[in-house]
C-alpha cells in the first residue's frame, strides 16, 4: 500500500475538484492510501457527495492555508498549521511516500528543500513535466524550479531526467537534448554554450546534442534539459497552443451540415487523437533530487490530473527512483574522486 499525502486546500479548484480527484484515484486502485490533509469540515463536506472506499482515505486536519501570493519563505516558517507544511512533514516524518499538491509553486519548492530535504548531492531539485509528443511523452526540466541555473545544474538535471524516463516511462537509454536556438554546438546564450561539452563527457546519459523548440513536440528527445524560465515559458505555450488547436478543430467541425456529417465519421479516431495531447492525462511534475517525493500539479488542476498524479507516486515509489538518484550521484561522486587522486 503507497500512502500518498494530498493537499486538499490548494490550487484554483480546492478543495472540490482535489477531492474528486483523490476518490478517483482510490476507486481506480485498491494499492493507495490517501491522505487528505486540509481544513477537515470543508473536507467531509465533499467527501460526503462521493462513493469510495472508506479505509482508502483518511483526514488529516490542518487549520491554515498558503495562499499563491505569499512570499513563500515567510509562508513555510509561519504558516506551520498549512495543508502543504503538514502534507510535507507527513513525507519527512515516513507517514506518507509521497505529496502532491496543486498549490503554491513557490511554497511547494521551498518546503520540498527545507522540510523533505535534498538528496545528498543534489544541487538543485527540478521540476520534470512529462509532455505529450508524436513519439509519446518527453520529460521537460527544469519547467518551475530554479530560474537561475549553473551549467553543473543542468548536468545533474539530465542524469535524474534519464533514470526518471527510463524506470518509471520505460524509456532504454532515453536520449538527452538541450534546448537551444539551433542544432549547432556553437549557437546559445552563455549557459547553453558551458553546459554542452560538460553534458558530451557524461557517459552514463544518452547525450544527442542541442534541440529547438520545433523538435520538441515531434519527439525530438527524451529528456529536454534547460533552466526553469525556459522551461516554464516552453511548458505554457505548449499547454496555450494545444488547447487553441483543439478549440479551433471542434469548431471548423461545426462550422456547416457538411463538416458536422464528417465529424461524427472521424469522430472515434480523433477523439483518441486529441487524447494524447490532453496534458492532464500525464499527471503533475515531480521534484527531483529531494529524500521524498513530492508532486506540483497545476493550480487549475481539476480531477483528472490530480488522480493521475497521485497514480504516478505508485510507480515512482516501486521503483525506487530516489534511491537509484543517489546511488548515480553516489557513484559519479567516487569516479570523480578517482580522477583527481
């Protein structure tokens, strides 16, 4: 049974949508356990609209609530009564294996560092946001995290990016790319052009070279590596564009007798088609690098994507993917103790 800690208070649709979200998750699986962590009468209240197994959900009360606003720091050391503080704690403390919330991205990273804590050798945890391609999903990171990256950030991204791809997408030796302006090695701005030899001399990543952003939805690369202002900005014009075109398709559809009589024939295969785009289905973005897992969906995250984030703490969980994050950085450590003795 995987306990997963749940922040019923946070995002734009709390705590509806979330726990919605949490009893679709249980009735789907009978191998988690949830733990709803939020402010318990608003909680029970919509509870009490759904039909799911009783002893796959518990309540665990937190009186306060971090609001998206707040600096974040001062959040995390004021607030210690929040849903994310507690939801965390539970992590840190072996109550829960993982948290996943939809609320404030910056209290979520500095709780994810200070309260759950970084991997021994862990620079910077990043964000990793699975997206939809034509080859099927690619791992974008950093896509929130850390704005400001050095190139030995990057580095370390796409090593936890590739055992990420490869043990919970099952993905053999996933290709690693850089975002960049062109396929050259020269082209970049400073931190591109550092970073590129650095990530070539790595022999435990599959290294491919540079990618633009045009390659990105063709399934260019496994593993998209670049600094979160990047990846964030990628991140949103991906989400932006796909639902644009999808909304343009259903209305061309609708646009005359003809289209509506094509429509229902092709109705089937583009549904599915659609469905592949559909972002949600993939879950939310875990923090790689820190002792525990904790999971950012998206503020307007609705139901969908909160059961499949907490689905997707089952696999990472099985696979022991931190675990096999520190031995990488364990034995990266020692080889580069040897190559200075």
């Amino acid at each position: 049974m995987i306990n997963v800690a749940v922040d019923a208070m946070g995002g734009d649709n709390a705590p509806g949508e979330i726990v919605k979200g949490a009893v679709q998750a249980v009735n789907k699986r009978s191998d988690i356990h949830i733990l709803l962590v939020g402010q318990e009468e608003a909680v029970q209240k919509e509870l009490a609209s759904h039909t799911y197994p009783k002893e796959q959900i518990t309540l665990v009360q937190a009186s306060e609530v971090i609001e998206t606003e707040e600096p974040p720091v001062n959040a995390i050391r004021r607030k210690k009564d929040s849903s994310i503080v507690v939801g965390m704690n539970l992590v840190k403390n072996g109550e829960a294996d993982a948290f996943v919330s939809a609320g404030s991205s910056g209290a979520v990273l500095v709780g994810g560092q200070v309260l759950v804590g970084r991997i021994k050798g862990v620079e910077r945890p990043p964000f990793g946001a699975l997206i939809p391609t034509e080859k099927g999903v690619s791992l974008l990171l950093d896509c929130g995290a850390n704005v400001d990256s050095r190139p030995s950030h990057l580095v370390q991204f796409a090593r936890m990016g590739s055992i990420y791809m490869e043990h919970v997408i099952g993905i053999s030796k996933p290709r690693v790319g850089i975002v960049n302006i062109g396929a050259e090695e020269e082209k970049g701005n400073a931190l591109v052009k550092e970073t590129f030899p650095l990530l070539k001399e790595c022999k435990d990543i599959n290294f491919t070279g540079s990618i633009e952003a045009r390659e990105i939805p063709h399934g260019g690369a496994d593993v998209i590596v670049c600094e979160a202002f990047t990846g964030n900005v990628i991140l949103k014009l991906y989400e932006g564009t796909g639902a644009a075109l999808i909304s343009m398709v259903k209305k061309g559809m609708m646009s005359s007798l003809r289209s509506k009589i094509g429509a229902l024939l092709v109705k089937p295969a583009l549904k599915e088609t659609l469905k592949a785009f559909d972002a949600s289905q993939y879950g939310g973005a875990p923090m790689l690098g820190l002792k525990g897992l904790v999971v950012k969906t998206h503020g307007s995250s609705k139901a969908t994507e909160v059961c499949n984030s907490i689905i997707q703490c089952v696999t990472f969980k099985e696979q022991k993917i931190n675990e096999k994050i520190k031995e990488c950085l364990d034995s990266q450590a020692q080889s580069e103790k040897k190559a200075e003795a």
